[in-house]
C-alpha cells in the first residue's frame, strides 16, 4: 500500500516521529525522475537520498508550506545546503510539493 505525504498528514506523521525513522518509499524531484527511496522523517521534516549522492531535505514551516535543500554528497561540518526555497503542496498531485520561485518540485510515496 502506499501513502501519500499531504500537507495534514505530513504535518501529522512529523509531529510523531521523534527519532529519525526510515520507509521504503517512491520519490522524485526535478532533474532525477523517479526512484526508489528511504524516506527519513525526525520530528520537523523529511530527507531522502538522491541517485547521484546528494540528499534532499524538507522542512515544514507551517501547514501547506516548507523549505527545500539540497545538500551536497560531499558535504562537511558547517558546509551549507543549497536553498531551493519555499514549498507549497500540489492539490492536484497528493505527496507532490512545487516551489514557489521556480519549476522545482518533488514527490514522496511511502510503502506500508
């Protein structure tokens, strides 16, 4: 079965998990088409690896909106994530999130 991450649910499943825990799961994001994914979720947002190393990283803000950022395969202590911006949750695409200032967007499918 799989679950969607909607702007609610999202909010909810983050608001339970404490300890970061990871779900098989079907991502995307722009430039990397689909893939399969560990879904990492710690309380305030959400992580998956991207094919090429790097990670991508979701933190909600508020109900209906968050920050995206990439993060380096290669990353160092004290070294910033690129900042991709504000998200807002695709209504006609449930689990899919586009930012605000360009045509980035990303998808998490979990399995159950």
């Amino acid at each position: 079965m799989k679950i969607l991450f909607t702007g609610a649910m999202l909010i909810a499943s983050l608001a339970l998990a404490a300890p970061a825990m990871a779900v098989s799961g079907q991502c995307s994001l722009t430039g990397f088409g689909e893939f399969d994914c560990d879904v990492e979720t710690d309380g305030g947002g959400l992580t998956f690896a991207l094919p090429d190393g790097q990670t991508f990283a979701f933190v909600l803000v508020e109900e209906n909106q968050g920050l995206g950022y990439l993060i380096a395969a290669d990353a160092r202590p004290g070294q910033l994530p690129d900042d991709l911006g504000t998200f807002a949750p695709l209504a006609e695409e449930p689990g899919c999130w586009q930012a605000e200032q360009d045509e980035t967007r990303f998808c998490a499918l979990v399995f159950e």
